[in-house]
C-alpha cells in the first residue's frame, strides 16, 4: 500500500516538491478526474485484477473482479455475457489476456460520458415522482446521494443557502 501511495503521490506532486497543493491533493484522491494521473488508474486496476501478477488480465481474473461462483448454484447468464463481452470488445489483440492498453480501453472508454452518466444516475435514483425534474425536497431527501456524487464535487456544490 506505501508503494501505491508513493507512487500516486509522486504523480500528483505535479511540481516536485515532496508537498501537494489542495488541486495536488484533489488529484492523489481523485486520480481518474485527472488526465496527469490516468496512468496510475490503469497501473492500480492491473495490480487490482491481476491474480497471479502476471501483467495481464485473463478472462477469469477479469470475471473474478465481478462474481465469485458459489459451489453448487449455476452460473448466472450476465457472466457469460461478460465472458463473450471479454472475447469480442476488451481483448482486442484476441491473445486471451488484456494488457495495459486494453486495460486502459476497458477502464477509461474515450467516448465515455462520466458527467452524463452520473447525471442521469443522480436524476435515477433521486426523482421520487419520476417527473423527470428534481425539486428541492428530492435533492434534499437524498442528500447522502448528491453528497457522494463527483457531480456536486463530493457535497461541496450543495454548501449554498438555497439548498
């Protein structure tokens, strides 16, 4: 963990001098939000899911990371949509294994929407009347949800009087 933590503190520290600055710092916690630091989410999640540190992700590792089979009970149908998932979009050299690039292409899609999609997951769980609209009272009744969210910058957008 020391190493990790080195590691993603050291790209953090964007002026090298052994301190972060309150942006620095916002970047260690939060190193996916940085484009500096996208290499330590893909180095984190390959040490993460690599069992048998190997430097790859197998299928089965990639598999372990989201189910773990319990003896005598089938395979549910979304692992083995995830297994054909795995064959046909992660592993794009078909060599079985992902590599860092893959793993990088899982995990950070370019064409991926992080703000939209956390919208629409905030407006999901939040409209209480499915208006589509929240109303004060929504946001207010799921506080601890906007709180979480990176889209309010973790509770920090709902320090205001009107809320």
């Amino acid at each position: 963990m020391l190493e990790r933590d080195r590691r993603r503190w050291d790209r953090a520290d964007q002026n090298q001098d052994g301190r972060l600055t309150k942006d620095e710092y916002t970047d260690f916690l939060h190193p996916e939000e940085a484009t500096h630091m996208l290499d330590v989410v893909v180095t984190e999640t390959l040490e993460d899911v690599d069992k048998d540190k190997d430097g790859f992700v197998s299928v089965d590792e990639y598999i372990g990371d989201m189910y773990q089979p319990v003896e005598g009970q089938a395979e549910p149908e979304w692992v083995a949509t995830e297994r054909e998932q795995f064959a046909t979009f992660r592993d794009k050299d078909g060599d079985g294994k992902m590599g860092a690039e893959e793993v990088r292409q899982w995990i950070l899609p370019e064409d991926y929407d992080h703000s939209g999609a956390e919208a629409k997951h905030l407006l999901f769980e939040a409209d209480a009347n499915k208006d589509l609209k929240l109303s004060k009272e929504e946001i207010l009744e799921s506080h601890d949800l906007f709180a979480g969210s990176q889209a309010t910058d973790f509770g920090d957008a709902l320090q205001h009087d009107e809320f």
